[in-house]
C-alpha cells in the first residue's frame, strides 16, 4: 500500500467514527454574526468573549502600526526583531498583570512549550491538572521532567502526590485557571497555598480568564486576590484581547532567564506590528471598559438560567464557556449540524480534544450577543435536542 493510500484509509477510518475535520470557511470578520457560504449564522463558539476581535479601534490601531512598522519584523527577538510596540506592549502587560516584566510569545501554545520546557528538565516532577490544555502536556513531554496527574480539580489528590514525591528539588505545579473545555476554574486559593506549604513553583495559564474575570480584567488570579502569589503567570491575547499571541509575566529574573533559554522565543520570528498595536489597544479598552465585563456576565448568567430548563446535560461551568455533553461522536456532529441548519453556529468537540465517551457542544457567551440571539440560540438548541431524543 503507497504512503498516500495509508492516508486515505486513516482517514476514511476517522470518517466512520465521526472524529473526520474539515473547517469551515468564514467570509468576513469573527463577530458575533458570521457569513459562511454566503448566509449568516450567529456564533456560540468563537472565544471573541469582549467582541474586540472586529474592534474599528484595533484595527485602526493594527493599520496605523503598519504605515509606521511595516508588515513584519523579518527577524527573531534576539537578532533585530525587537521594535519599541514590543517593549510597550510588555511594559503594559507587566502593570496589567502587577508583575515586575513580562515577556511577549507568538501564541498561547509556543509559550507553555517555551516555558516548561525552558524552567523544568529531567531532574524535576511536574503536577499537572488532568485536563489542563494540550499545550501544557505537550510542554511538560518537551522538557523530559517527571509528569504526576492530579485528578481534575481534586486538592486532595494533589496533595497526596506532592507528600509522595517530595523528595524532589524541582517541582512545578501547573494549571489552567479556566478549563477550555469544561468553563470550570481551578480552586486557584487551594493550589496557592499547597505550592507555599510543598515549595513548589506555580504556574497558571489565564487564557480564558484575562479580559473576564477580575476587577480589571487581569483574570481569576486578580479576582481571588492572589496574583502576588503566583511564581509564573502566561495568557494569550488572541482571545478576550482581539488579537493573537501570548505572554509570560512574572520575576525579572524569569523574563531574563526566559529571553536567554527559551528556544520557542530564540528561534522564530517575532510577532508583527499590526497584531502588537493591536493588543496594546485592545488593553487599554479592558481596563478602561469594564461595562463590557458587566454585559458579558449579564449574558452568561440570562442564557445560563435558561438552558437549565432544557435539561440537557451541562457539567457546571462559571465561565463563559458552557459544555453540553452529548458523549458519543454521531450524536454530536447531528446536533452541531441540526444548529447549524437553524442558523446557529457551534462546533461539536471530540477526542482526543476532549476524553473518550465525552463529546459535546462547546458554547461559548460574549458581550456582543443581542438577547434575540440568545433566545434564538436557546430556542434551536431545544428543538434539535428533542429531535435527537436527548430530552
């Protein structure tokens, strides 16, 4: 059989047990209403949480950028890759987050690789959340450290690990603070002062959390009252931000060590003007518009309330993002596609993205959404629900 033969029947494979992808195309800006194949849909699984991703102020800004930058910087950070947006931009993130510097990465992904990998090596053990995002997986497997899982949300069990393998003089315990496929958030407190009693570094990865949750928007760990606690801070600005990369802030020490070690960071081309104007606009609305925090939570609470009544089955969730477990593949893409008839736009999400026998909708609230496209969403998801025989 030819190499591209395998492939075919890999594939064909995927197809029957409803794991093939294929994206959809969208033929405009990501907002709140989208256009695929010429109609419009409104869209429930976008992480455009603030509606700043089609912001007229940052593309305004990402346009000025370009007339004075140009399209890109042709270079790494540490050869002639640095512009002047860069420091802005981390100089802001450092006071957003109040910690001493921050360090600006090409995505949320790079930077969990170019951080774990970068800070924790074989000699060391990582405790790490059981359904903390790929990209933290991935980067504890890269940095060849001891990996121990603690069961989802689970101190006990923690704690249990962390007396197991105390010996160990380099430990990092890692989490994301808003889980991305559940909208649950870790018991931040708890892990806070298990790293203080263990001596352990912590790690927090706020993706999901900045520009949502806090009185400024600098995420749960502003919200908990905890974020001079945390040793290492990372959060992408492709999400409640508008616009695309990610960012570690903590120490002046870790920066430093960061931009001397990390590879992630040494060995590819720095961010481009327009996304850095862009994300340095799109901070200054978070903290100067919390109007917009307020409209969002007012949304997740009114659609919240009412799915209860569907019943359908909705793990708990206090983020914008909103699970409805489906659990098998088949039943699933029906569903999203059912919606999707209706004008209404959610992907189903499957493994190995979530745990096997666990698929589901993902939704996810902004504060963009009209009520009207709330209720409609609602009301489309009752109908095909009944129509699939889930309530």
């Amino acid at each position: 059989m030819s190499f591209d033969a395998k492939l075919a029947s890999i594939l064909e494979q995927r197809k029957k047990q409803s794991l093939f992808r294929c994206p959809y195309t969208l033929e405009g800006p990501q907002d709140s209403i989208i256009a695929i194949n010429a109609k419009q849909f409104i869209n429930f699984c976008s992480n455009n949480y603030l509606g700043l991703a089609n912001d007229p102020r940052l593309k305004q800004a990402a346009i000025e950028a370009v007339k004075n930058f140009g399209t890109g910087t042709a270079s790494s950070r540490l050869i002639c890759g640095t512009t002047t947006l860069h420091k802005q931009l981390e100089e802001s993130i450092a006071k957003f987050k109040h910690s001493q510097q921050a360090l600006v990465f090409n995505s949320g992904y790079v930077a969990n690789l170019g951080i774990i990998s970068s800070l924790m090596g074989k000699d060391g053990i990582i405790f790490s959340d059981r359904l903390n995002h790929a990209s933290i997986v991935d980067a504890i497997l890269l940095s060849r450290a001891q990996l121990a899982r603690y069961n989802h949300n689970n101190l006990e069990h923690l704690e249990e690990l962390l007396k197991k393998h105390k010996q160990f003089k380099q430990k990092l315990i890692v989490t994301d603070t808003v889980f991305s496929m559940d909208g649950d958030t870790a018991n931040l407190v708890g892990i806070v002062e298990l790293a203080k009693k263990y001596d352990c570094l912590l790690m927090i990865d706020e993706a999901h959390a900045t520009g949502v949750f806090g009185a400024n928007g600098a995420g749960l760990a502003e919200e908990l009252g905890v974020l001079d606690k945390i040793d290492i801070q990372m959060a992408t600005l492709s999400k409640a931000l508008g616009s695309f990369g990610a960012f570690v802030s903590g120490s002046k020490n870790l920066i430093d060590y960061l931009i001397n070690v990390s590879r992630p960071l040494i060995y590819t081309t720095s961010l481009p003007p327009a996304t850095l104007a862009a994300s340095l606009r799109a901070l200054e609305i978070i903290k100067n518009e919390p109007e917009r925090r307020k409209k969002l939570w007012d949304n997740i609470k009114f659609f919240k309330e009412n799915l209860k009544s569907i019943g359908l089955d909705c793990p708990k969730s206090n983020s914008a993002i909103i699970p409805i477990l489906t659990k098998e593949n088949k039943i699933t893409m029906e569903f999203s596609q059912k919606l999707f008839n209706r004008g209404i736009f959610i992907q189903g999400i499957r493994p190995p993205t979530v745990p096997e026998g666990s698929a589901r909708l993902r939704l996810t609230i902004t504060a963009t959404h009209t009520q009207s496209d709330l209720e409609q969403c609602l009301e489309a998801i009752k109908i095909s629900a009944k129509e699939l025989g889930l309530v």
